[in-house]
C-alpha cells in the first residue's frame, strides 16, 4: 500500500521566520507533487518533483527530493501572511498516475 | 493552458435524489481523468479513474453503482451521485491527465450538500 506521510500537520509560525515541511513516501516512484489549497478551493499545482536532488523556487517556497531517502521537503523562507494554506505532497505509485496524498499541512503565518 | 471546469461549482440536494457533476477539459484532452472526495480538514482520497471510452476503475470502498461515472468524451467526464445522503455531503474536485503528460490538472471544485 502506497503510504505519503507529511509532517507537521499543523505549523504556526511568525512572519519572517524559516520553516521546513517533510514528506515521506514508500514506493519507488519517484514523482513528488506539491499543492496548495486556500480554504473552499480546490488545489494550487506548486511543484513537481522527478529526479534525485531535484530543487525548485518559487517565490519564498522552495522544494526539494531525495529519492534515496524517498523524502521531499518543502521550505518556506521569511514567511508572510499570504502564505497560510494547506500544503499537500502527493505521490504516484511506480508505474501509475494515480496520485496518494499526504494528509495535508496546514500553515498559518502569524504578524 | 490546461484548464479544467467543473459545474456545477455548487449543489444542494435533498435526500434521496441524485446529481450529476460536470468535469471538462477546455484546452486539452484528457485520456484520463480522476475524481476526488475530500470531507473538512481531511486531504483527497481518490474515488475512481476514468479513461476515455471504458469503465471507470473504483478505489477500494467506492460504491460504484452509487456512484457513477461516465467518460464519454475526450474533453468531459461525469459524476452522478445516486440516492444522495447526508453522509454524500463532501468536496467533489475531478482532475485530468493528458495523454502525453503526468501531471494532473485539477477543476475548481463542486461543494455538495445533501439535506
């Protein structure tokens, strides 16, 4: 069974401050999806993930994949309001383009 | 590019009663699309995949004679919700797969609410 594991579930932070969102998943494939989804909406494609060590920015969000460790991270540099949503990982098993979520980690940036 | 619709965005039913949800590609087609129930504060859960011309495939759980999907077309799929019940209340979002691509583009969203 595919299993995607995002932690924290929930982060409070201030404005201005570093945070880092970790995502596990279990299978080997390795296409590493992240949204973003604003309260009643449906969801925001941020990045896609495809190889060992990929890294992409945008903006004050930068995301990253080690295959190795089947572990993606999404990093938030001085965060601001704007910011606060609830970010998803999914993964797709290997093989498929069925996609398996985490349960979501929702921010809220704080003045 | 890459745009796709859902309609209606929302639906109030009453009990008992069935709807039918909308799920278009506007500037691609779509070999494959997915729909997705999401309850309050929970993540997707994948309900069923379609491809274009054949039966859907449902995940483990989904009723698929209370729920059926129809891909008819290349550009639309359709969700019919049979015999709605409150518990049936939930975020429907379908998404769409291009052929020559991976990645799945996701509709805006239909919020049902069955009284």
């Amino acid at each position: 069974e595919l299993k995607v594991e995002q932690n924290p579930l929930f982060l409070s932070m201030q404005e201005g401050k570093n945070y880092t969102i970790y995502c596990n998943y279990s299978t080997t494939s390795d296409r590493l999806y992240w949204y973003r989804q604003d309260p009643g909406k449906s969801l925001e494609s941020l990045f896609v993930l495809l190889s060992n060590g990929a890294v992409k920015q945008e903006g004050r969000l930068m995301a990253s994949l080690d295959t190795k460790a089947r572990l993606s991270t999404l990093h938030i540099t001085a965060a601001v309001h704007d910011l606060s949503a609830t970010y998803f990982c999914a993964n797709s098993g290997a093989g498929s383009y069925q996609l398996t979520f985490g349960k979501g980690t929702k921010l809220s940036v704080i003045p | 590019g890459a745009v796709v619709s859902q309609h209606p965005s929302w639906v109030i039913c009453k009990s008992g009663t069935s709807v039918k949800i909308e799920c278009r590609s506007l500037d691609f087609q779509a070999t494959t699309m997915f729909w997705y129930r999401q309850f309050p504060k929970q993540s997707l859960m994948l309900m069923a995949t379609s491809n274009e011309g054949s039966k859907a495939t449902y995940e483990q759980g989904v009723e698929k004679d209370k729920f059926l999907i129809n891909h008819a077309s290349l550009t639309l799929s359709t969700l019919t919700v049979t015999s709605a019940h409150p518990e049936d209340s939930s975020f429907y979002i379908c998404s769409a797969r291009m052929r020559t691509a991976y990645e799945q583009y996701f509709g805006p969203g239909t919020r049902l609410t069955v009284t």
